[in-house]
C-alpha cells in the first residue's frame, strides 16, 4: 500500500504515532532493534532524518536494517538532498514555509527532484513550519520561527501550503524544545486546513502528547525521548494517550 493511503486510511479511525530517528546516532542495527520496540509499542512509522551530515550510504544501510525488522513504512525526512536513500518506502517532499533562505523553501528540493520521479520513492509534500523555540532545526533552516503567540502567522502558512497542493502541515517546535507546540496554535492551524497535521518537537510525557491530539493534532512525532531514553515506559505511554482518541 502507498503510504499516503496508508496514513489517510489509518486516520479514519485513530490517531497516528511516528518514530523519529536520527542514522547518525546509532549504528543501523541498533535503529531496527529501536524501530522493532517502537512498532511493537504501537507506532505507526519511522521516520528517518535530523544530522545535516548524513551520508547516503549510511542511510540507505539504516533503511535496510528497519526494513528487516518492521513491516511500517520507512519515510525520509531529509535535511539535505544528498542524503536520500531510493530504498525507503517514501519522502517528506517538504517545503520550509517561514525559511528566509531560499534553499529551504525549495533549493534543496530541486537537487533530488528528478531522481526522487524517476526512483519510484514516493514523494510526500509537506509544509513545514517552525514554531518558537525552533531549536537547531530553526536555526539551520533559517526560519522566521513562528512566535507561540502569533496563531494568525501559523494559520495563514498552513494555509497556504495547502492551497499550494501541499498534502500535510506539520507543525514544529524543534527537537528537544523545552516545551511543545501551544495548543491555540495547533487548534488555530486544524480549523483552518482540511489535510492532516502533524505536530512533533517538545513531546517528552504522555500529557503533551494528549494536549496536542486534543487540540486537533492527527500526527505526532517523537524522537528526543527515543534519542535519550530508547523505547522507555515513558515512550510507551505517550503512543498509548494518542491511541486512546
């Protein structure tokens, strides 16, 4: 199954979990042995992204190993075009909407454009927004981070990256953020578009994850709490508060 039917038929009846994990922090069979855990504990996907240093190969080698070891799509979450791996099951094709630099709004996208068409890799389009306190991701994507106040700023770039053809809007508070998206800001974005929204950055417990799904979040995305605690009790309860919707 494609794996945008997959995430729009699983949001049918529930809420989804995704996994994220960074290939430059542990060897492949480490992240499988993680991925394994996570999908055991309900996740929904992995996603694969984060270093700006990233080698292909070191990619498509932590592809291959989560392949062997969970049956849920594998999508890339690229940082830079270099590190693409054709043997994942799909790609965030995303745009860094609030990005003064050019190059993140769609410089990077150009360089694997024609290749990511011609590979059969799905390509997933996605307005990216970053929130206040945007942490690296903010600071490498040049973002005109998204004041936690400014509901009307977030509402009219997911707007638009709707209207531009855009497939989902996640909303970000950059990995490892002391706090998560606010709530007025993720409920603000919901009623404003009709294409799913993921929310990630900040969500360490259970409560923000229910906080974000309350608010009207579809996806949440966690990758800290794996990164520090690995598939700890504290992971297991936060896929279990998304899946209680």
């Amino acid at each position: 199954m494609e794996t945008m039917r997959y995430i729009y038929k699983k949001l049918e009846t529930q809420k989804l979990h995704m996994t994220l994990l960074d290939p430059d922090e542990q060897s492949p069979e480490q992240a499988a042995s993680i991925s394994r855990q996570a999908v055991e504990a309900g996740s929904d996907a992995i996603m694969l992204g984060g270093s700006t240093g990233l080698t292909q190969e070191l990619v498509d080698a932590t592809v291959k190993a989560i392949k062997g070891a969970v049956d849920v799509p594998i999508i890339l979450f690229p940082t830079i075009a270099s590190a693409v791996s054709l043997h994942a099951d799909a790609i965030y094709f995303m745009s860094l909407l609030n990005s003064k630099n050019p190059r993140f709004l769609l410089g990077e996208q150009m360089k694997a454009a024609a290749l990511i068409k011609k590979s059969g890799l799905e390509p997933i389009s996605m307005g990216y927004i970053i929130v206040e306190p945007g942490m690296e991701a903010g600071m490498v994507g040049e973002a005109e981070c998204i004041a936690r106040d400014d509901v009307k700023s977030a509402i009219g770039y997911s707007v638009a990256g709707e209207l531009l053809g855009m497939k989902l809007i996640y909303l970000e508070a950059g990995s490892g953020a002391p706090e998560p998206v606010p709530q007025n800001i993720i409920s603000g974005v919901k009623e404003s578009i009709d294409i799913p929204l993921i929310v990630g950055g900040g969500i360490r417990r259970a409560e923000h994850a229910e906080a974000a799904v309350q608010a009207g979040a579809d996806i949440i995305v966690t990758g800290t709490v794996v990164e520090e605690e690995g598939i700890s009790q504290a992971f297991i309860e936060i896929v279990k508060a998304i899946k209680s919707f």
